[in-house]
C-alpha cells in the first residue's frame, strides 16, 4: 500500500507541471482583413525571372494577439486612404473593404487597448494605418528603425508615420535578433533579415499548436516552395539564411505556417470575427 502511494504521490508530482505547460497563458488570435492586391506582372517577386510576366492575387492581411488582457497589433495593412477606393501604383491594384480600427470595433476592441504595434518590417503595405495607434510601443527590428530614421528625409512619409516613434512621443523597441514579447515564450518576434535590414516573421504559441506567420519572408505559395528571392530585397544571402531558420522552425515545431499575402495561407485561420486559441 504504501508503494502504491508513494507511485501516485510521485505521478501527480510530474502530472501537475504538465497539466500547468498544456493550459499555458490565454492567447488568442484574430486574422484580419488589411487589403487585396491585383498583381498584372509578379515579375520583381523573383530574382531568377520564375515569374516574369505572370499575374498573382494577393491579399495583405494583420493580426491581433490578446494575451491575457493585453494586446498585440502585428502589421497594420495598406493606407486607410484607399477605404472604398480602386488605387493602381505600377503593377499593383490596391483595395480595402475596412480599416483595421472598424474591425477591432466589431469585438469590441478600442485603439487605446492596443498597448504594442509589432512590424515585421517598414514596406508601405504593413505599416498603413500605423498612425491609428500612435499612442503605442513600435515592437520594429532594429535595422528597420535604422533605416527609418536615416531615411525619413528621402522617405516623407516615413518622417509623418513614425513620428511619434522617431521624436520620443511614444516608446519604441528597437529589436535586435528575437524577442520574447510577454517574457513566458507564447509569442516571440524572429529575426528574418533579408527582405528589409530588420525583417522579423512572429511566432505565437496558441493551445492548439504554433502558428508562425512570414511576415514577408515569403509572398507565395509558390515563392515558399522555391525559395524565391525578391529583386528589391536587402540582402540576398540574408534572405536565404532566414528562409532556412524559418522551414527548420516550422518543421522543428510543427507549426501551422501562415504566408501574409497568400490567399490560401490566411485562409488556414478563421474568418473574422472568430478567433483561433
């Protein structure tokens, strides 16, 4: 008798720590509609001419993570501006059905709830209606900020959409490398430099599995499947090393890989207004 207790005593020693990992925090996460692109040539998606001449339909699409009563916006979409408007800029068609602060409102989340903005990097399409949130800590890669404040003269758009940021109005973090957003390891910045100097793709640990979104490590399907590099990337060798860490995180970890502009990736979450836990 006393054998048997002490072996139950014992596997309810190791049952608890493990029942504790499984519950993990409360996170949830939201996808949410940021914009479509009509591609007419796909062409500068590649720097080996795979898609010269070709068409692609995009999607721009962000994402919100609550984490217990705290929130996080990854990406903010292309320009408010384009609301209701048919935009063309080169071989690009823009179009936008709703702001992201009109999505929040529908789950009755307020713009001043939104206590951490993260970029994956500083391109047009990801930070368009930043300035919605002007009141919360910038989560960027460091090389990124770099960048936009080196930049601002040459960029005018960048010196009024980060101004907050860039003038000490509001905090910024600056991240080097990874980041461990909530410090208990549930959602995590990953440095994927390459496509822009600071580059990071976000991996959030919900208790149905990882789900790892690209950023824009990758644009395509077809881009994941042949490690297409971009013509207009920063760093190309970079590029291919971040396209290496990335498939060996997801495999490693067997998460659930969200490409942000692929149609048939974001289609892997909810529609919203549901969630994913």
């Amino acid at each position: 008798m006393k054998i048997a207790a002490a072996l139950t005593l014992l596997g309810a020693m190791f049952a608890a720590p493990a029942a504790l990992a499984q519950a993990g925090p409360d996170v949830e996460l939201w996808r949410l509609d940021c914009g479509d692109f009509q591609v007419s040539d796909f062409a500068e998606f590649s720097d080996t001419h795979r898609y010269d001449g070709k068409p692609y339909a995009l999607v721009d699409s962000c994402y919100l993570i609550r984490h217990g009563s705290d929130y996080l916006l990854w990406d903010t979409g292309i320009s408010g501006d384009v609301l209701g408007k048919k935009v063309v800029d080169g071989a690009f068609t823009l179009t936008l059905k709703a702001r992201v602060v009109s999505q929040l409102a529908q789950i009755g989340v307020k713009p001043t709830q939104i206590a951490r903005v993260g970029i994956s990097h500083y391109h047009d399409d990801h930070t368009g209606q930043l300035g919605d949130f002007a009141h919360a800590t910038l989560l960027i890669g460091a090389g990124d900020f770099a960048a936009i404040k080196a930049g601002s003269a040459s960029r005018p758009n960048w010196a009024t959409l980060f101004k907050p940021w860039i003038d000490g109005t509001a905090k910024v973090d600056a991240v080097a490398g990874d980041k461990d957003v909530f410090g208990d390891g549930s959602v995590e910045m990953l440095g994927m430099p390459g496509h822009t100097p600071g580059h990071h793709s976000l991996l959030v640990r919900l208790r149905s599995g990882p789900v790892l979104l690209s950023g824009d490590q990758f644009h395509a399907t077809e881009s994941f499947a042949h490690d297409q590099v971009p013509t207009f990337n920063t760093d190309r060798a970079d590029t291919l090393a971040s396209i290496d860490r990335f498939k060996q995180i997801a495999t490693n970890l067997k998460a659930k890989v969200v490409i942000q502009h692929e149609p048939a990736d974001v289609a892997k979450l909810p529609a919203f207004p549901k969630s994913i836990r």
